[in-house]
C-alpha cells in the first residue's frame, strides 16, 4: 500500500507492506487524514531514525476488515480514528499507558490502518468524509481545554490567542454554542476576519496593546498555546481570579513568571493535553447537536504531504489542513 513515512531522516511517498488485524483489531481502509502540529514535529524528534514510521494521527475511513474478538462493528462501517491511545475514562491525567497514534505506532498517512476496535468511534454523518478526518485530535484538545480544564459557562468570555488554529477554529465554534463570548487575537486580518465569520465576537490584532484593546472586557479564561510570545500579555488582561489553561507552545517553551503578581491576582494555571474516549464521545455529542463544521483550510493529496507540512510549518492556513488518500 501507499503511505507517507518518515524514514532515514526523510520524508517520503512509498510503498509499505499492507498490514493484517490482529486480536481485537480492525484494518480501516483510509479516505482522508488530518494534518496536525505534532506531525510536523516528530520528523525533528526522530533525526535519522532508519525505521520507516507512517505518520499522522487523525483519519476517517470503513472498516476493510476484523480480527478475532471484535464486537460492535461491521465491515463496511463509516468510522473516524480515536488518535488519544487507551486513555478511556475522564481523569485529571491520562493514564501510564496512554500514547498518541503516530509514534511510536503507525499513523494514518497511509491508504490502510491497523488500529484496536477500541480505538473507533462512529463517522458522523453530517460531517464529509474532509471533515470527519479532521475532527479528532483538534476538536478533543479544544473540548477538553474549553470545558473539562476550562470549566467554560454561559455567559463567560474566553479569550483565545493565535485564531488561526485548527484547535482554535474548534473552541471558538464549541464557546459561541454553550453560550460564551469569545476574544480572539491574530497577526492577520485575513485571519481575523474569518474568525469573526465563524462566530468571535472580537477579534485583535496581536501586535496591538491588548490591554487598552479590551479595557472594557472581563476575560474569564484565556486558553493559550503559542508560548513565551503571549503568555504574560495573556495574564495582563485575565481577570482577578481568572484561569488559564494551556495546550501548547508554538514559540518557545520556557518563559518567566512573576510569581508575586501571580499569587496577588488569584489566577490558576491549568495544563492539559489531548484528552479520552469519554470527552471525545462528549465532543462529537456536541457537534452533532449543533451541527458544527470543522474549518477545513486545503485539501491536499496525500503524495504532496510535504507541500502540506511546509504549509502548516510557515503557519499561513486557517483551519485543518486534509490529506487527501482515496476516492
């Protein structure tokens, strides 16, 4: 089968021998795949490795075929991929066995996936088979940022730098429907403006003096992921008492906190990471409810992922970037 690896410190388009369902595992014949941040990042943590990994984390796709002791499902079944590996149960943290798909497991860059049934969860059937792939990993992160770390409610504002997120596009759509104002900020006002369309109620620009730019908000949350860049200036406009949760560092990871103005202003600091089976179930719920779409940047064919990896890298899309594997 095709699949796109990262092997001896390159990434490449190949051929790789079709895999076989084991116990309790499902081969998926894979329609799309979703890019993610992570994808771009593993080909850096693994340098020269010499053993081809098929990359990515998030696919849609029917079941081609099942392995002894598998219950519940059919060949033929419309499914997305859970990528949050045997974390299955809400906990404050995931358990010691938990893993991400795409390393060290083979991912979904590929025409075939074989995954533990476990790992299934049904397509939604108003969703494409573009948006299917895409809703996983961002839309569970974002859920979990949002409302199990967040504690988001009705009425609350949340602010949320760097609008141009797949896990941004998702928060700013799941906040709007429970009943939230929501503050973005982006460099671009390209950016800015489709995130007003998708339902913001502020958008800023994030070189402006936010302080004076939300003078007259009372920001409850500020859910953060870009890193040093913008994490005091985050806490500049939290509210006393406020939280901030955070999901990632697209800049750099370390930066300096005052831990007296900290203390002062009550703030809690909240950290978090993908999440389980239990909150994706309650994200999908969600979605089907209000009938949300994920924000689908491009639609690439998955033997030009590098131009999509170069794409995601130089950060110029909004939304999910997808892979495209069949017709």
């Amino acid at each position: 089968m095709k699949a796109f690896v990262h092997e001896n410190g390159e990434l490449h388009y190949t051929d790789i021998a079709d895999p076989s369902a084991g116990n309790g595992e499902v081969i998926v014949a894979l329609k799309t795949a979703g890019l993610n941040r992570r994808d771009t990042a593993i080909p850096k943590r693994r340098g020269d490795a010499k053993e081809p990994l098929v990359l990515g984390s998030d696919g849609a796709g029917t079941i081609e075929s099942i392995g002894e002791g598998v219950t519940g499902w059919h060949v033929g079944d419309e499914v997305i991929i859970n990528p949050s590996l045997r974390w299955f149960e809400e906990s404050d943290a995931p358990p010691a066995e938990f893993d991400i798909l795409g390393m060290p497991d083979h991912g979904t860059f590929a025409e075939k996936i074989c995954i533990s049934s476990d790992q299934l969860e049904k397509k939604p059937s108003h969703l494409t088979w573009n948006e299917s792939a895409v809703i996983a990993l961002s839309g569970l992160t974002g859920y979990r940022a949002l409302v199990t770390r967040g504690r988001i409610e009705e009425g609350q504002t949340v602010f949320i730098p760097g609008a141009g997120s797949g896990v941004a596009t998702y928060m700013i759509q799941f906040a709007k429907k429970m009943g939230a104002r929501v503050i973005v900020s982006s460099r671009s006002e390209e950016k800015r403006k489709y995130a007003l369309k998708i339902g913001a109620d502020i958008a800023i620009d994030t070189n402006s003096d936010w302080p004076t730019e939300l003078k007259d908000e009372r920001v409850d949350l500020v859910i953060e992921s870009v890193g040093r860049a913008t994490f005091n200036r985050s806490l500049k406009i939290l509210k006393k008492g406020g939280r901030i949760v955070v999901f990632g560092a697209t800049t750099e990871d370390i930066v300096e906190l005052n831990l007296r103005e900290f203390f002062y202003g009550q703030y809690s600091l909240l950290g978090t990471t993908m999440g389980s089976r239990e909150e994706l179930r309650d994200m999908l719920a969600l979605v089907e409810e209000h009938q949300i779409h994920p924000v689908i940047d491009s639609v690439i064919p998955l033997e030009k992922a590098t131009e999509a990896f170069t794409k995601l890298d130089d950060s110029v899309q909004f939304g999910k970037i997808v892979l495209a594997i069949s017709k």
